[in-house]
C-alpha cells in the first residue's frame, strides 16, 4: 500500500491570500515591463487615475465625466491586480510545495570515508567525488552511486511512495537521492553532485519557478502580443483625430479604455500562469525536467521509444502453459516441474509454482522419498533442478536440457523442437524439464503485455504519434510482442548505437522523439532523443544525459509527460484563440455605440442597443477585467486533454474558444450594460 503526497487545492485558502498580497508587489515597473501587454494596461490605470485626481480638484468639462473616470480607472486597476493574482497563484502552489520539499532538505551528518577510516563531517561540506558510509538509519546525505554494498531505501520523502525500494552497487539501480534514508544494511556511496545541486534543490528551484525560462513558442506568443498591442496602440491613435473630425470628444480616459479593451489582455494577464501551471501538474506527477523547454517538446512529440521490459511488458516471464512430450502425463510434468522450481528463486521460477497451484488446486506435491538435492538456477549451466536417489530431475532453456538428456544417454523426440520453435514464433520463451535422459515436457514462459496498454497506444495513433518498442530480443520474439501490444514499430537486438541511429533517422524526418532510459548504455539516446527521461533508479549517466527524471522511475510515466506537454500547449492555444477572437468583438461591440450618435448610418451596426457610448466603454471594461478572474482557474487546471489529431483539435478550439471569445463579449458587454442602465449610471 502507498502513501502519496499531499495534493495542493486548485484555489488553496492560504495561497490565495498570498496571492492577493503578491499580486500588489508585482504592481512594481520593473517586474511589469516583463509583460508589455499587462504593461500598458498598469500605465493605462496609473493615467486614468491622475486624471480623476485632477478633475477632482479641477474640472474640466473636455474631461470625461467624474463617474466615468473613477470606475474606468478601478476597473483597470483590477484587470492588473487579477492578472498578476493568476501568475502569484500559480507561482504560490508551487512554492507550497518548495516549502514541503525544504523540510526535507537538512545539514545533515555525513560520514566520510578516507584511507579506511569514517570522518563526521556535515553533509553541506561534501564534495563531487567524496565517498560516505551510510549505515541503516541514517539519512543518505547526498545524491550520489552505490559502490558497493546493498541496502532498503525509504524514498517516501522524495516520492510519496511508502514502500522501500533496494539500491545495491553496479546495475541500473545504483542511483541514490539526498534525503533518502536507509532502512537496512549499509552502502558506501560515491557523491555526484555539489552541495545545493542536487535533486531535490534542482526540483525547489524548479517548482519556485526561479530557474524557468520562456519557451520558444512562448517567444513567439509574446512578440505576437506586442505586435497586436502596437496594431491597436496605432488604431487608438488614429481615432483621436477621426474623432475630433466627427466632433466626437475622445477624452484620454476613453481613449486609455478603448485600447485596453483591444489589446490581447486575456492572454496577456494568463500567460505565464499557464507556463507555471503546466510545471506545477509535471512536478505533481513526480517529474523533474531541467527545463521548460523539455516540457513543451513533450507535447510535440512524434515518435515514442519505449524499452519493451518494464514498460510494455510486466517485466518479467510468467509460465502460462505446461506441454507434456513423450507419453508425459500432465500431472507428471506438473509434478516434476513443481518439485525442480522450489529452489529456483527467479521470478520465473515462483510463476511455474503459480501457475500449477492455480491448475491442480486439490494437488498436493509432496517431496519424492528417498535423499534429495536441490540444484539452484545457475548462469552457467542455465538449470534448475534437484536429485533423488542420484537420478537428475532438471528444468532450464530447450537446448540446455537436451544437451544434458542426450550426455546422459537419452534422446530427445522431434516434437520438442517442434513445440520449442513454435513458443519462440510465439513470443514466448520453452523451457524444458526432464527427469533422468527422459525429456517430460515443455514450459510455457511468456512476457506479458501490461493490462490497458494496447488502449494507451491506440490513443496515441490517434494523436498521429508513432510508438516503437526497444528490445534486446531476437526479432521474430519482439515481433510477436510488437504484435500483441499493438505499437507501430520495433527496434530488435537494440544497442547503444542502433537506437542512436534509429532516433536520428526519425529526427532526419523532422520528428521529435522521446524516449525513456535508466542505463549507462542509454545515456547517448537519451542525450540525443529531443525529450529524454531518465530513471531515478538509474545510472548517473542516464540522469545526466536526460532532460527529465522520474523521481518513481516508472518507465511508463512519459506517456503521461506527453500528455501534459500537449496540454500545456492546448491550454495555450485555447485562451490565445479566445483572447484574439474577444477582442475583435469588442472592437465591433463598442465602436458602433461610439460613433452612431454622429454617424445615424452605422446604428444598425449597435445591435446590442447599448444605452451610450459611457456605457459602451465602461462595460467593456468591466467585461476585459472580470473575464480574467473568471479564466483563471481554467488556466491552473489546463484544457480538458483528449488524444485526438491536430485538425480535430483546431477545430474543436475554433468552435468553442474562437466561437466563444465572440460571443462572450456581446452577452457580458450587455448584460453588464443593463446593469449600470438599472443603477442610472448610463
């Protein structure tokens, strides 16, 4: 049973009064001038207000009215207020969880081992390439490589997860993490990383946002939303003189207003809370990426490579079928391979004994009479057994066994190649089992494909996105596993160099390619893939090579990685079309209203029948302001992710946030027209 982490509310109590306290010391010219859009609109409230200050204390009847100009000018404040309240909200859940992430981090003793001696030294003076003892209780000070020795971890404190995980020298999990402590045993760790660069300060600075760097489609965002602030700062302009030709007062207040109600700030006030957002929701999933680049180059990916072991597959061989031979009956080849696996403590071993428990349930397998000897499963004779009385019982690969029949004076029938090569065509693996130089039978040894992954890759081809599977087998084995988990391709007998070449192939096609690793041997695909993502449990190599790290190491988590990175995108494209399409509306919504009273020709055009040109602006002022506040959860929680291909997705953004950001403007620019007719402020 596991223990996750704390989720953190979409709109936290305390976090929101943060916020709010965070929103007004952004107000500041320095930190504003990062968005010029929101920029112009704080320049815009600063104006309107010295304006009502001086009308106050000196009329002007050019002015605006006083009304006018005070709501105008509150109403402005709070669309820079609520703005900056979405970017503070965001940032806020993620330094609540930096806070918690913290706790974890502390100077903590370090025993350093030197010329055979342990020195206690605090943790913060390690250095790259030290080597500590840590003993069973004792905090892991540092993030660092097993050398040697084997031992329980509790990772709960980086992970969530409750349940120990081994970490043992050479292999793909000899990784370690500071502030993980050891259960039982001891290891003797060599450190990797410099104090105030591990992980876990990595992972604080990420969540804090302090590391965070726009991406480039939020370069391109960006100089769009200047342009478009500079196209309607033109168009603003150019109306004061046509105004002044029509003998239309245009006060600066309503000219301030009319370009603040143009100009992109929906997006504008949205835009970096949809970044940190998207950051927050990878964070959540325990993923640390190195950079924001990483997270949007998951939601473009066009080829996944997934390593068949772990991730397609359960990782390990289950037996599925017990094939008798020679005249075997099935309860003597049960009963003969149920006794060879008892010493046999592979996991494939324990799936034979499985499986005859759950075909023979009334069966009980007593031991043979007479002096038994259990053989255990060795490498080099790639056997298991045991003898009774000195008559060899044996189980372990097809050509093994039969070597071993035929040495012993036996023979082996056709039908055992024959069974043999058909498992293989299969995808699975025979083992044979005999007894003396008599062959008993064949075991059926299979990987099985995880529940639900076929799905998951259907949905994937849905998106137009290719899955290959990368696999050490021989290629009619990954074939059949190909087949049976429905992915589009393979790569068999993979090496470091054939799966480097096979992501530059696909690169050569202009594709992105993610791919997932914990391997020494895949830190240059890794390296070389546009999102790699390495295992915590992984080599030093592998984590350094990838632009991502899965703090629980599960091979299966870059599904979900793209799943946010396409959100992430999404959600972007979705507020950019509502934001674009909102500001057209106003534009229609509220010039008509301007200019009929002078120009009778174009009052068929105010089809809202908007009570004055007061009320026009004022209203679309109010709108531009509330429909921040109103977008802003949609902005933390991301558009609801669907897998289906670029055009239906276009569409579906044009039909709801195009359609809508038109619409929108006319229904809330009315009916916040009726309400300022119903307080006489029309």
């Amino acid at each position: 049973m596991t223990k996750r982490k704390r989720e953190i509310a979409l709109l936290d109590k305390d976090i929101l009064q943060q916020g709010l306290w965070e929103s007004i010391k952004k107000l500041s010219p320095r930190v504003m001038a990062k968005n010029p859009v929101m920029f112009v609109v704080e320049i815009g409230s600063l104006l309107t207000s010295i304006l009502f200050v001086k009308d106050l204390f000196s009329p002007n009847v050019l002015s605006a009215p006083l009304w006018f100009t005070g709501l105008v000018s509150v109403w402005l404040w709070f669309t820079v207020i609520f703005a900056n309240f979405a970017e503070a909200t965001a940032e806020g859940r993620g330094k609540a969880q930096a806070e918690a992430l913290k706790k974890m981090r502390r100077d903590t003793t370090a025993f350093l081992y030197l010329q055979g001696s342990e020195w206690a030294i605090p943790s913060s003076q390690l250095n790259k390439g030290d080597v500590v003892i840590v003993k069973a209780g004792n905090i892991i000070p540092g993030d660092g490589e097993v050398i040697e020795g084997i031992a329980s971890v509790d990772e709960s404190a980086i992970t969530g997860e409750s349940a120990p995980v081994i970490r043992e020298s050479g292999g793909d999990r000899s990784a370690v993490t500071g502030g993980t402590r050891v259960l039982s045993d001891q290891i003797i760790v060599k450190i990797t990383a410099k104090p105030g660069d591990s992980f876990l300060d990595k992972m604080i600075s990420l969540v804090e946002g302090a590391s965070r760097q726009k991406t480039p489609n939020e370069i391109a965002l960006h100089i769009l939303l200047v342009g478009l602030t500079f196209i309607f700062l033109l168009v603003c302009v150019t109306l004061v003189p046509l105004a002044s030709y029509s003998n239309i007062r245009l006060s600066v207040t309503v000219t301030v207003a009319l370009l603040v109600c143009l100009i992109p700030t929906t997006i504008g006030g949205l835009l970096s809370a949809i970044g940190i957002a998207g950051i927050d929701r990878l964070v959540r999933k325990n993923v640390l990426a190195t950079s924001g680049r990483a997270i949007e180059a998951a939601g473009d990916v066009d080829t996944l490579l997934l390593d068949k072991t772990g991730t397609i597959t359960l990782g390990n061989r289950m037996a599925v079928e017990l094939i008798p031979v020679n005249g075997t009956s099935p309860e003597d080849i049960a009963y003969t391979a149920y006794l060879s696996s008892i010493s046999d403590e592979t996991p494939e071993g324990r799936s034979i004994i499985t499986l005859i428990a759950s075909q023979f349930p009334d069966k009980k397998f007593s031991q043979e009479a007479g002096e038994v000897t259990f053989i255990p499963f060795s490498a080099y004779t790639r056997m298991s057994g045991y003898d009774v009385d000195g008559v060899p019982v044996r189980k372990g690969a097809v050509d093994a066994v039969c070597t071993f029949v035929q040495e012993s004076g036996g023979s082996v029938p056709a039908e055992v190649h024959r069974i043999a090569g058909r498992i293989g065509d299969s995808g699975g693996t025979p083992l044979a089992v005999s007894r003396g130089n008599a062959m008993l039978g064949i075991i059926h040894l299979k990987d099985i494909v995880k529940e639900g992954i076929r799905e998951r890759f259907e949905r994937f081809r849905a998106m137009g996105i290719k899955t290959v599977m990368i696999t050490g087998d021989n290629p009619r084995t990954a074939a059949a596993i190909a087949r049976e988990a429905n992915v589009d391709g393979f790569l068999a007998e993979a090496t470091p160099e054939a799966k480097m070449n096979l992501i530059r192939e696909e690169q050569l096609k202009g594709r992105l390619v993610a791919m997932t690793g914990d391997g020494t041997n895949d830190a240059p695909a890794l390296a070389q893939a546009d999102v790699g993502m390495a295992m915590n449990t992984g080599t030093q190599a592998a984590k350094e090579a990838a632009n991502m790290v899965d703090l629980d190491s599960d091979p299966t988590k870059l599904l979900e990685v793209v799943e946010v990175g396409k959100q992430l995108l999404m959600t972007r494209g979705a507020l950019t079309t509502f934001s674009i399409a909102n500001d057209v509306a106003k534009y229609f919504a509220i010039l008509p209203a301007m200019f009929a009273g002078v120009y009778p020709e174009i009052s068929p055009l105010n089809i809202m029948d908007l009570a004055s040109p007061w009320s026009a602006i004022l209203s679309a002022v109010i709108f531009n302001a509330v429909i921040i506040v109103f977008l802003i959860p949609l902005a933390l929680k991301g558009v609801q992710y669907r897998p289906l291909g670029a055009s239906i997705i276009l569409r579906r953004s044009l039909l709801i946030y195009g359609l809508g950001g038109v619409i929108a403007p006319f229904i809330g620019i009315k009916i916040i027209d009726m309400l300022l007719r119903a307080v006489g402020l029309a």
